[in-house]
C-alpha cells in the first residue's frame, strides 16, 4: 500500500491535450473514485498512473517514489499496481485458476496455487478454479479480474468502470462487496466511474473531473454538500439552480426568497431537491407554489413547482407524495446550507 500524488500532468495524444494541469492526492490505504462525463479523461489518468501512456508533463509519485516526470517513466510491471480494466479484461481460453495465476508470473505453479486458491477464496468463489470466464456470471468475471489484480499484493489498485457490464441491482451489490474487500486490505484504490452513487458509497475521497482537470475533491460529503459550481453540482446529484437578484429594497434574494444576507446578485444558488420542504400552511419563510408535476418512484418522489414570477420550475423531492395532486398551492420554503456560486462559473 501507498499514497499518490500526481502534480501537474500533462498529456497529449497527436498534440491534442488531454489532461492538463491536473493535480491529485490519494492517501495510503483511501479509496478514491474518479467521477466525470465521457471523454474527460478519467482512463486517460488511470492508464498514466500505471505508466501504459507517457506523459508530456508533470510527475507521478508512489509514495516517496518517482515514477514518472519527463525523463524518467517507470514501466508498468515494475509500478506493483494491479489494474482491472472496463469489462474485467479476463483472458476467455484460460480458466479462473490460470486467469489469476497469469499474474504471478514466473512463480512455479506449487507456489502460485496457494496465493490463488487464497485470492479466490477472499473474493467468495473457492471451487470456481476449473471454470472459464464464459461460464461465470459478469459480476464472478469482475470478481475473477478483481482477484487477479490482488494477487501480486499491488500496493495499489486501478479499477476502470469494473461494474458498468453488471445490471443496476448487482452493480451496487458487488461494487460495495469489492469496496468493502479493498478497504479490508488497506489497498490504496482508485475507481474510475459514471455511477455518482456508487462514488458517493464506495469512496472516501472523491476527484470530480472536466476537460482533463480535476476541478474538485474532497469526502464524498463535501463534495455533494459544497459544490464549487451547478456543473459540478450535477455530478453528484440533481440539483435547482436559482439566480439571485437585487429587490426593490435592494436586498438581494432569489425566487424562494431564502436568506437576504450574504448574496450577491448575479449569482446563482444552488439548492437540492431534498432540502426544499412542502407545507400546506403558510410557514415563516415559506413561499406560495403550484405544483406543476409529480414524479412518483416508490421511495420519494420529485413535485415540479411553478413558483410565482419565476420562469424557472424547481424540483423538490419529498417522502411522502400520496397527499399531493397537480394543479395543487402549497409552501416551499429550503432548509440547508446556503450555496451561492458566480453565475456562468461552470467547468464544461
Ligand atoms: P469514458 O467515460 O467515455 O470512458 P474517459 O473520461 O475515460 O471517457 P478517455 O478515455 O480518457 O476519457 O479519453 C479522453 C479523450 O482522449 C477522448 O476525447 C478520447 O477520444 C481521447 N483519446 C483517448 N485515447 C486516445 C488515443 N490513444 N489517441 C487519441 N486520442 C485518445
């Protein structure tokens, strides 16, 4: 196990940049997702960190180590990493057995079935070992490629989007399983994913990435509590954006009229849907709506409101949907931190 720290990286491919600039520490031992929309350059990173690409500029630490800065890059099989790339990557003609003794390289084979027989038994499929991955189900196939990647004992371990193959249900099941496993071992991890909830469960830190930079990290709550921009606010969650404006007493305030003080105008605020409350009386703050849509989906459910001179509807997200019908007024008002980011402020 080790820390990273990334300073600076740069890379381009036929002198396009795709990363830039970017900076990332991950502490010895922590899970890190790494949470951005296509094409950011999540594997881009990962594939740095495990010196499959060159970078252009900037330096890649494990630990005290330097394994890449411009003159020097370390190959891949000398970084003690194991890397689970999309989809598993199993080799299909070899079984589970050979699938995770392949890692151990040059080990005879009476040394290397004890570490696998331990590594198949540490991902829950001791008696898999004659099987071929096309006899296994996605999320044993993810568990196989996971197991070969511990096997070496990696001091730190790469997983690329490991569940997207999996349906919804056995996504969550399997990622907190591995999460779990890898939190266990105290292996430094770092989770490429689009899944914003398997980030917010799994992880202790999260790197929220656009256009090849990380633009924010920190907790999983910090950064759904504090983001730094709506852009980014999205990643995490949904959210209602409501732009801030001086009043006629040139006080500045915002359609649901929440806390005077501390706005500036041409701004906007940034409210989850969960912290806007309904009441059907008037309350202190509360500010008359209609509700425009309700969208039921079991748990909660998500009331569109039409608020009274504001163009824009907002979402609120509420327990207990049944009382409520469309073309209904009632009171919205927020409970929750006030969020005000510079309008236009956005990473795309
Ligand atoms: P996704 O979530 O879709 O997997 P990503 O965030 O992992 O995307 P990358 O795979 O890192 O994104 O790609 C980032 C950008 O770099 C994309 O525009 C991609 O087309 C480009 N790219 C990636 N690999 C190469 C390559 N070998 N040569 C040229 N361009 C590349």
């Amino acid at each position: 196990m080790t820390s990273l720290e990334i300073r600076d990286l740069g890379v381009q491919f036929s002198g396009v940049s795709i990363l830039h600039n970017l900076s990332l520490t991950v502490e010895s031992g922590q899970f890190a997702a790494v949470l951005g929309p296509s094409g950011c350059g999540k594997t881009t990173l990962l594939r740095s960190i495990a010196g499959l690409i060159t970078p252009a500029a900037g330096t890649i630490r494990f630990g005290k180590q330097l394994v890449s800065v411009s003159s020097l890059v370390l190959p891949p099989h000398k970084r003690n990493i194991g890397y689970v790339p999309q989809e598993g990557g199993l080799f299909p003609h070899l079984s589970v057995f050979e699938n995770v003794a392949f890692s151990l390289g040059k080990l005879d084979k009476t040394e290397k079935a004890p570490i696998v027989e331990e590594m198949l038994n540490l991902v829950g499929l001791s008696g898999f070992e004659h099987r071929m991955p096309q006899q296994l189900s996605g999320g044993q196939q993810t568990r196989v490629a996971l197991a070969r990647a511990l096997a070496m004992k990696p001091a730190m371990v790469l997983l690329d989007e490991p569940f997207a193959a999996l349906d919804q249900a056995l996504q969550a099941e399997i990622s907190e399983e591995v999460a779990a496993l890898l939190k266990r071992t105290k292996t430094t991890t770092i989770m490429v994913t689009h899944d914003r909830e398997d980030a917010l469960v799994s992880a202790d830190v999260i790197a929220l990435m656009r256009k090849g930079q990380v633009v924010q990290y920190g907790s999983p709550a910090e950064v759904y509590r504090q983001p730094i921009s709506a852009d980014v606010a999205l990643s995490t969650g949904d959210v209602v954006t409501l732009p801030a404006f001086k009043d006629e007493g040139e006080e500045v305030t915002s359609p649901l009229h929440m806390h005077s003080f501390d706005l500036q105008p041409n701004g906007d605020l940034l409210i989850r849907p969960e912290e806007i409350r309904i009441s059907l009386e008037k309350m202190d703050k509360g500010v008359r709506a209609e509700i425009s849509k309700i969208n039921y989906y079991g748990h909660d459910a998500l009331l569109e409101l039409k608020l009274p001179g504001s163009p824009i509807p907002i979402r609120a997200r509420v327990a207990a949907p049944l009382d409520f019908t469309v073309g209904q007024e009632i009171y919205a008002h927020v409970e929750g931190p006030l969020r005000w980011v510079p309008r236009k402020a956005t990473h795309q």
